[in-house]
C-alpha cells in the first residue's frame, strides 16, 4: 500500500471505532494489519463487542450502522471524494452488512436505501464537528504509528476530544 492509501485505511477504521465507542460499544481491537482468518479479505480491522444495556434490537441495530458505515464516510471525508459505497470493492463487506441492518429496520428495499442514506447523511454531520473529527484524526495518526490500538486507547482519545459527551447524544430511539 501507499502512503496515501494507508491514511485513507487508517480513517476508515479508526471511523469504524470512534463512532463505536462513542454509541457506547466496546472497541476491543482497531488495527491495519489483521491476522490473516477465514474472515473476509482485509486490509484494516476494528473488533467492537455490542452490549444490550436497555437496548431494543432496532435501537441496537442502528447503532451498529452507523458504526458499519462511519469508516467509508470518515474515509471519504479524508480523501476528499464521495463514491457510491456499493460500488467501491474495498468496502464489500461494510456494504453487505449495512444492507443487512438496514433490511432489519425497513419493510422493503426502498425503506432500507431511506435508511442507509438517512445514516449515512447523519454521520456525515459527525465528520463536520470540529471536535468529533479530532477525535477520528487523532486515532487514525496513532493507528499510522503504531498500527494497532486497543479499545482504551480509542476511549481515550474520545474522552480528550468529547469529554463525556456520548451516545446518549444520539437519543433513545435512534437517529431518525
């Protein structure tokens, strides 16, 4: 890979784990070299574990799509491009497990586009705010240097940027 293409991971993922974390998830695990498994080919990965913690399973899967999709739009935003995520192969599996998630949330397949473009729009926001991009800025510089974090070191990038500003911020019942 070249340099640029390593910032642009480095965005993707620590995307992937500042939105995460900040949705009240456990970053177990953010790195761009990932052990090669009978998982999807790869060139970043970002382990998360979900806890319920009075969640509906909507609620939950919301959650989880806005992290899925925080790494390409974070990636783009870096880049200073936009593209179609369906259309970009790198990105095939954070498409194909947001198509899922957004099935699980709509009736029909123009209501799951709704709400992909919905979150999609909504994280977007996030990359405008000064303080939320520090913070993915700041993981993707330390993942550029050391290639791996751990959870806690994410955590603590979150607490110097947002404080304890969290995912409470997104409010109970989603983002829509």
């Amino acid at each position: 890979m070249t340099d640029p293409e390593i910032s642009e991971l480095a965005y993707h993922e620590a995307g992937h784990a500042v939105v995460a974390a900040w949705l009240g998830a456990e970053v177990v695990l953010v790195t761009l070299e990932p052990e090669d498994d009978d998982g999807p080919l790869r060139d970043g990965d970002t382990t998360i574990r979900w806890h319920h913690r009075g969640l509906s399973t909507s609620e939950l899967m919301i959650r989880e799509l806005m992290a899925v999709l925080a790494g390409p739009v974070f990636e783009m935003t870096y880049a200073g491009i936009d593209r179609r995520l369906d259309r970009h192969p790198p990105w095939d599996a954070d498409w194909r497990l947001a198509q899922g998630l957004a099935a699980g949330l709509a009736n029909s397949p123009a209501g799951a586009a709704k709400v992909i473009e919905t979150t999609l729009g909504r994280i977007r926001e996030l990359a405008d705010q000064e303080p939320f991009w520090q913070t993915v800025a700041e993981v993707a510089d330390l993942l550029e240097a050391h290639e791996s974090l751990s959870g806690d070191e994410v955590h603590a990038c979150l607490t110097r940027w947002l404080g304890s500003r969290g995912h409470d911020a997104v409010g109970k019942g989603g983002v829509f």
